[in-house]
C-alpha cells in the first residue's frame, strides 16, 4: 500500500513540473485531440510513471532528455510495457520543442493504426 501511495505521489509531483516539452505537448494531446482518443499524463503502470498514456488504444508516449540515450532501465522499462500490452513511443524534447507537428503525425499515425 505504501509503494502505491509514493507512486502516486510522485505523479502528482511530476504532473505540477513537467518539462517545457512535456507542456507543449500535453496541450496537443489533452481534450481528445488527436484521433478522439483520451490521454492522461504522469499515469502509473506498474512501477512505473509514464508521461502519457492512452488506456483505450494501449498506448504509451514518453518524452526523453538526454539523459535517456541508450539508457538501460528505459529498455527494462519498454519491455515491461510491452508485457503489458502497451506501444511505446519515445520523443526526444528537441524533436517536440521543434517539430510538434512531425510528432503529433506519427502519433496520430500509431492512434489509428491500434483501430484496425
């Protein structure tokens, strides 16, 4: 109980300082903007707090830093998600910051592919 209790502080947490990057591109996804498929932000999988993820087509959208690169817990991670039944997309910041629109295609891409 605990553990889910720290979990969901720390979302709470990361929801109140999200990245520049994070912002702009919940302000694209909120609302049902995108293929009318509802995303939420900051959501627990397991142990894991997900930037942003769409329950209904199982999908998981995260938004990385450099600190990310070959990084081997989000491999850890993205094979656990998958288990899960999750896609998972990653961004780098720059490519949201700069190409929101390259980004909000190849979402829109994967939404509608998960319909067929």
């Amino acid at each position: 109980m605990r553990g889910h209790i720290r979990i969901a502080n720390r979302s709470r947490e990361l929801r109140a300082n999200s990245t520049d990057a994070e912002t702009k591109l919940w302000n694209r996804l909120r609302n049902r903007q995108i293929a009318g498929c509802k995303f939420i932000r900051q959501e627990p999988i397991g142990r894991y707090i997900c930037d942003f993820v769409c329950r209904e087509k199982m999908i998981v959208i995260e938004v990385d830093g450099g600190q990310h690169l070959e990084s081997q817990r989000d491999a850890m991670r993205d094979r656990y998600l998958r288990e899960q039944g999750y896609c998972v997309l990653r961004f780098w910041n720059n490519d949201v910051l700069s190409n929101i629109e390259g980004v909000l295609s190849l979402i829109d891409e994967e939404l509608r592919k998960t319909s067929d």
